[in-house]
C-alpha cells in the first residue's frame, strides 16, 4: 500500500493558526508579560471589541523594562500601532517573503476586521 501524504499547505490560514490573545490598551506591562507567560506566546494583540489593533511583543516589553518604563504603565505606551496584516488567503511562500524581507517576527492575520491570528 502506498503510503498517504497530506496536501501541502500553501495558504496561511491552513497552518492551524493558535487561537488570539488579546488584552486592552490599558493593560499593565507587568499583566500583559503574566499574559503572555500563561499562554506561552510571544505577542499580544492590543484593542477593544471591534476597534483597531495594535501588538505587542516580548522585545517591546523587554525594551520598556530596559528604558525604565513602569511595571504598571499602559500597553499601549509601547505597542506597534496599524501592525502589518495578511488575509488567511495569503499563499505561505509570499508571507514568508514578506517577513524575512521586512525583518518582522509577527505578522497578524485577519479576515476583514476579524484577527484570526498572529
């Protein structure tokens, strides 16, 4: 019997995208690091129900520690606002592309105004 081999993936939103953590703008840089912690993820998606988005990244919370910033400022004092975002529909190799060109890490993938992931 031959052996069965899965379909390649080729679109972003195949890859099994984890589920999306999120906290507020007003969130604690302290909480958001518990956060990130408890869900072992290394970003956050900042933003209220239905409004614009922003992200947050171990590096930016490592680079706010390291400039003195408050253990209990705002998140959003230090997330990327407008973060760079690609369709589920978006073939692999072109998101791939996109991120070693541009030297991102994290890229948010949304349909619409709905993130599906990062």
């Amino acid at each position: 019997m031959a052996p069965t081999t899965q379909p390649a993936v080729t679109r972003v939103g195949e890859l099994g995208l984890r589920p999306v953590v999120s906290v507020t703008p007003a969130t604690a840089l302290d909480q958001a690091a518990r956060v990130m912690r408890a869900h072992d993820v290394s970003s956050l998606v900042v933003g209220e129900h239905g409004g614009p988005v922003s992200i947050v990244t171990e590096r930016d919370l490592t680079r706010a520690v390291a400039q003195g910033l408050q253990p209990g400022a705002a998140v959003a004092t230090i997330a990327s606002p407008s973060p760079q975002t690609v369709s589920p529909d978006t073939p692999v190799t072109e998101v791939a592309t996109t991120m070693l060109r541009d030297g991102l890490r994290h890229l948010v993938v949304a349909r619409g105004d709905r993130v599906e992931g990062v």
